[in-house]
C-alpha cells in the first residue's frame, strides 16, 4: 500500500490534531475557522455512526473501518473485519453482473446505490438500503470508499409476501376459474345436451311447435353456457395450449370490436402452463384496452420465442395514454403483477397520439422446466 | 348483402328527426345467433360494419332477448364495468344512445339504435319517433332478403 492518507478512517486524527492547532498555527483567525471545521468534521462522523451501518474500504475493497452499527448486524467483531473484504458479508444473492455494474459505477468515481442482501456470521441474512461514495484523488481516481446502509430487512421481507401473496391470488383466482369453466362445460353443458337429445327424440316422434321453440330455447342456453365457460377460462389454454387459445381470442375479438388483429407466431414448444396463463391475460387485458380506449380499427399481437425467453407485444397506433392519467389503472396493474409472478417484465410505452405498446418478456427458465415437469 | 332499399334513407332522415349524431340498424341473425351491424348513418369509420356481437351478452341480451327498448348511457356502463359489451357505443365513441327492437311475426329481427357523441336524454316523443322508425324497418328486414336471394 504505498499511497497512505492522513484520514485512512473517517475523521480518525481529529482529536489529536486540535489541541496541536494552538502551537502549529500562529494566526488566530485562521485557527479558529480550522478547530470549528474539524470540529464539525467529527460531529458529522458522530451523527453518521449513530443513524446508519458504515464501512471504509481501500480501492481495492479491504475494508478499513467499521462503526459499531457495522457490528451489530454483522455478528462480527471489528478486528473481524478489518483487513478482509466485503465478501465476508457476502450472500450469494447478487450475480456477477450486478457486482461488476457496482464495481464499475464507483471505481469510475460515480455514487452507487442500491440494495444488498448480506449474510451474517450466524447465518442469517439482512438487506441493507446501500449508497456507497467514492473518495477520488487529485487525478479523479478513487483511493477509497465510503459506503452508508440502513437495513431494510423488514421492508424487504413485507414485500416478498406482498408480492407472493399477489401471486397466490392470482393462482387461486385462475385455479377457481378453471373449476368453474369446467364444471359449466362439463356438468351443466352435459346436462342440457341431454335434455337437447331428450327433445329432439321426442320431436322426432311426431312433430309439435311448443316443443321445437323448447328445443331451440335449450340450444341457446347451451351456446350461453359454453360462452360463459370459455370466457371464465377457455379449456383450449389448458389442453391445446397458448397460441390455439389467442388464435380463438383474437377471431372473437375482431368480431366483437370490429378491430382487425394480425398475430404474429414463431413459438416452437409450448411454455409452462403458468407462463400461457400469464400471456393470454396479458394479451386480453392489453386488447381490451384497444378496444375500449384506443379508437383504432387495426392492432396486431407478437409471439416470439427468443432464445430463452419469450417476447409478446401487443401494439396498435391509436389514441395513446398518459400513464399519469390513465385513472386507476387496475389493468395495467394487474398486467405488471402478472408478469412479475412469472419473474417476467413488461414495458408499457404510451403517450396520447402515439399509439400504445406492451411489451412482455418471460424468461425461458420458466419454460424449459415447465418442458421437464411435463415429461417427469 | 344489399339492403338499401330505402334502410339508408330511413336512418338519415331518422337522425335529422330526432338530431342525434348516429344511427345505426342491426340484423339478428336467428340462426348463428349474431346480431350484425348493417347500415349506419353518422358514423365517424367503417368500424360497425365489421362489429357482429354474439349472444351472450349487449344488446343481444337485452334488446334481443328481451324484446324492449333500452337506454345506453357511457357513464352508466363505465361504472358497471360493462362498457366493453357494447362495441358499438365504444366503435362511434358515444355517450348515449337509445336502441329498439325491430320486431316482426312477434319475434325480434334486429335492432335500431340512435346515439349521441355527447350526453343525452331521448325524450318520449323521440323514442317514439325510434319505435315507430323500427316498425316501419321490420317490414323491409323480412321482406327483402327473401326476395334478393333469388338470382
């Protein structure tokens, strides 16, 4: 280590340095200004230990100094610490890239923040909210680091079940649909179509118009029964699959709308089953809201399997919107919870005038497991 | 299908009777249970022609099935979360409309709706002008295509 500064630890030689002010500098003046400054410098040290967790690195990431904040959450001891680097506190959380884009911001001299999760030396892990600062030299390099957390732990563990709770939800909602649409189908939509054959046997045996108006009555409410069924959730999703499933969406959507829909389809294998329910929602929600709200009488849909993940965008060049605006939004909150249950992404790119975009993308991973529980 | 024996003409002098900013005709199809949008006047795009509305729910549930008159109003339908089974309200970017029935032989034949760009309340007169429009249409939607279908 040949560089050496004289303030290796935060504001370390304060204390040592005031009582020498009096003799080293004779103008008063200047003196005083200099007491107060480190005076202040201290106090600010004092202030930063007793609100958060905080730690000084050497460039190369040695850590130099910790607060006793730094100990607590830790589990280790000072002498623990010093002179090992910060992957002792590591969690295996973050992937490399998020290292190297962490690495690259400050060594280039940039504020990074962020949120880590670490390990503690008992085992136990705890997220800390993270802003580390870059102490660059004459030259703009860093010969240090100066990093400020506070532990989110709590607000990190609320939203993980928010967020599987969300999930739960929608499972179960889809689950119910499911048992409903197959109990119409199945249960009342067999009943009536015996009732159907019943009549037609009867009317077969000599004719009578009371009896045909009934027969064309059972017809319609069997027609009924199996809209509502596949409205619920159509059986086609669960037994043929995604692209089947939109195709008879989207026909019926032309026809209810009067939108001409271009579907655009390169999927190769079938996703898993929670990915498919993911895409047609998504799909559904976006298209309904063309056909409420985007005046258009054109939109098209996107299927793509890329490698490993999967990209659906649903597009028309209507009205636009102001996400600002765009009242309670209850759809473009569902369709972003969906995506997210599905470790999925989705961009919605709107503005009035310019047509709307939703782009999702799931990952693959999905889609290759969902591959091998279907074999197992 | 041509329909323009006169339809057009009822529709456009309709909406000068009544000043509403559209009117449209409707045919329900009995036998693949679509109620079909066929002729329009006022319209802002050719959307409505391409709109067929199935059975299970808008107008094919209410005027069709049922065989009255109903009125349509945007605000209405946006907070019952219904607005997506009217297309038709949503193709024209209505506020209110007003749709009856076109019954002939009792049974229901299709569907005439009158409607505003804006907010409107249709007056007894004006639905009865619409009624009376309808029942005048009835005739024409059962006689004509018979005849037509011969080459």
């Amino acid at each position: 280590m040949s560089e050496r500064y004289p303030s290796e630890n935060l504001a370390q030689y304060v204390e040592t340095l005031l009582p020498q002010l009096e003799k080293q500098i004779p103008d008063s003046e200047f003196r005083e200004l200099l007491q107060r400054s480190l005076k202040q410098l201290a106090d600010v040290k004092y202030a930063l230990d007793e609100a958060s967790i905080v730690a000084v690195t050497d460039r190369k990431g040695t850590i130099q100094y910790v607060n006793d904040k730094f100990c607590e959450i830790s589990g280790y001891s000072r002498e623990e610490l010093i002179g090992q680097d910060h992957r002792i506190v590591n969690s295996s959380m973050h992937n490399k890239a998020f290292m190297r884009e962490l690495w690259a911001t400050i060594s280039s001299g940039r504020v990074w923040r962020g949120e880590i999760r670490n390990r503690a030396k008992h085992g136990g892990y705890y997220w800390v909210d993270t802003t580390i600062v870059p102490f660059v030299d004459a030259e703009g390099r860093p010969y240090q680091y100066l990093a400020i957390r506070h532990e989110v732990t709590q607000l990190k563990e609320t939203e993980a079940q928010l967020q599987s709770m969300m999930t739960q939800m929608m499972n179960i909602q889809e689950e119910e649909r499911r048992r409903f649409s197959r109990d119409l189908h199945d249960g009342i939509g067999q009943s009536l179509f015996s009732l159907k054959i019943t009549i037609d046997s009867m009317l077969s045996e000599g004719k009578d118009a009371g009896l045909e108006r009934l027969g064309q009555q059972v017809a319609q409410l069997m027609v009924e029964v199996r809209g509502l069924a596949w409205e619920l959730r159509p059986s086609v999703l669960d037994d043929l699959g995604i692209v089947p499933a939109l195709r008879t969406y989207i026909d019926n959507f032309e026809r209810h709308y009067g939108i001409r829909v271009t579907f655009d389809c390169d999927l190769r294998k079938r996703p898993s089953l929670l990915a498919e329910t993911t895409i047609y929602r998504v799909v559904q929600e976006a298209l309904t809201n063309a056909g409420k709200y985007a005046e258009v009488s054109e939109a098209s849909v996107t299927l793509r399997g890329l490698g490993d993940i999967i990209e659906v965008a649903i597009d028309d060049k209507g009205k636009g919107f102001d996400r600002e605006n765009a009242g309670r939004g209850v759809g473009l909150f569902s369709m972003e919870e969906r995506a997210r249950a599905v470790s999925g992404r989705i961009r919605i790119v709107s503005s009035p005038g310019e047509g709307t975009k939703v782009l999702l993308k799931i990952p693959a991973g999905e889609l290759e497991k969902a591959n091998r529980e279907r074999e197992e | 299908m041509t329909m323009n024996n006169g339809a057009q003409e009822a529709l456009d002098g309709l909406r000068t009777e009544i000043g509403c900013d559209f009117c449209a005709l409707a045919v329900w199809s009995g036998e693949s249970r679509v109620l079909k949008w066929k002729l329009a006047s006022g319209n802002g795009n050719g959307k409505f022609a391409g709109i067929a509305e199935r059975e299970q729910s808008g107008l094919s549930q209410t005027v069709v099935k049922v065989g009255r008159a109903m009125s349509l109003q945007l605000a209405e339908l946006l907070a019952s979360r219904r607005i997506h089974e009217y297309p038709i309200l949503l193709a024209e970017g209505l506020r209110s409309a007003y749709a009856v029935p076109i019954l002939a032989d009792r049974k229901v034949v299709g569907v005439l709706l009158a409607g505003d760009r804006k907010r409107r309340i249709y007056r007894a007169e004006e639905r009865n002008s619409l009624l009376i429009a309808a029942d005048a249409l009835a005739s024409r939607l059962t006689d004509r295509p018979e005849q037509s279908t011969t080459p």
